[in-house]
C-alpha cells in the first residue's frame, strides 16, 4: 500500500514538474513574437486584443470551454473525478504560463535570428514539458482530453482530431489578429513551426529514454 502511494505521488511530482516546463516552453514562444503552440495562440491572440484578463487567465477559460465540451459529449460516461482533476490541473497551468511569462520578461529580443532562437528553445523545452506530463501518466490537459472524447464520440483516430483542433486554434487566432490587429501577431510561423516541432521532439525524447533504459538493463544484466 505504502509502496503505491509512493508511486502516485512520485508520478504527480513528475507530471507537475512537466507542467511548470511546459509552461516555460510557451513562455519562450511567444518571448519570440513568431507565434506559439496551436493550441496556446488562441488565448495568447484574445489576451493581446482584450486586457480582461491575462494570457494565463484566457488560457483558463479555454480550458473551461474544453472541459464542457468533454461533459456535453460523452454525458453518463463522464468520470466526475477526472473533469475536477482537470480543471485544477488547467488553473494551475493557467497561473504557471503567467508565472513563467514574467520570469523571462526581462530578456531581451534583437532581431529575427534571436527570435528564430528563442522559437527553437521554446519548441525543445515545450516538448520536454509534455514528454514528462505522459511520463507521470496521471492526467490530462483539457485540450488533449476533449480531443480524446471528441475521438470516442466520432470513432475517428486521435491524431486526426488533433491536427483538426490544432488547425482550427491556428485559424481562429489569425481571424482575430487581422480583425483586430490588422496583422498576424499571435500566430505566425512560428505556430506552425512548434505545430510540427514538437511532435517529433516527443518522438525523440522517448527514443533516446528507450535507448538508455535498454543500456541500463543490459548493465544491470
């Protein structure tokens, strides 16, 4: 039993800790000016138009709208505990991006080299983020959970519902830059750029966790 909690709370310290680096990882993004994630530049554009609330607080409501759509879709299959797991869990990364916007707030940006810089680590450090969320194996997001219910409810792949929503978050934030900005500000390449970046990085880190697992056996052994 003893043994049990342990791993649980060493899998929510993990993926908390995940949660926070991600969270950097976005902040890095738009430190850059080149767009963030897909799904972080549709708050990110609405917290450039409207001074309501912060970056951190449109992500929040967001998350809130993500939260109801997963109610709203699968009803009775609906697990109570894991829609508040996820909503604190949204708060909490919610507080961390403004948190982490404001620990970077000071660096400078010169030029576009340093942006493409800043695009790059913002992409490394974001797919780290994630890569330890799934590690820790506890929760999910509520972007990824209701791309996972909106997949249950249509019996399409998962990957293909991401790619959708992601489109869709990419788009939105263009139509309210122009309407509002008069130029794409929120999303640029650089959404693209981490669009496709940070699967792969994802890829990556668990290729190169495989390959040190499988040498630590072959030591053990």
């Amino acid at each position: 039993m003893r043994r049990t909690i342990k791993i649980i709370i060493w899998q929510y310290i993990l993926f908390l800790t995940g949660l926070f680096i991600a969270s950097m990882g976005v902040a890095f993004s738009t430190k850059a000016g080149l767009g963030t994630s897909p799904v972080a530049s549709l708050p990110y554009s609405v917290s450039l138009v409207s001074s309501l609330l912060s970056f951190g607080g449109w992500l929040n409501v967001l998350s809130v709208i993500q939260i109801a759509v997963q109610v709203i879709l699968l009803r009775k299959k609906c697990k109570p505990l894991e829609i508040v797991i996820q909503t604190i869990l949204a708060f909490v990364y919610g507080y961390l991006t403004n948190l982490s916007c404001w620990l970077i707030r000071d660096i400078p940006v010169n030029g576009y080299p340093e942006q493409l810089l800043y695009m790059a680590v913002g992409c490394i450090v974001l797919a780290f983020g994630i890569w330890m969320q799934l590690k820790g194996g506890v929760a999910m997001l509520p972007g990824e959970a209701m791309n996972r219910a909106v997949s249950e409810v249509t019996g399409k792949r998962y990957e293909n519902i991401k790619i959708l929503f992601d489109i869709i978050y990419i788009a939105l934030s263009a139509v309210i830059c122009l309407v509002f900005l008069g130029k794409l500000k929120g999303v640029r390449e650089g959404s693209i750029i981490a669009a496709v970046a940070v699967g792969l990085l994802i890829k990556l880190y668990n290729l190169i966790f495989d390959k040190l697992k499988s040498r630590k056996r072959e030591t053990d052994g």
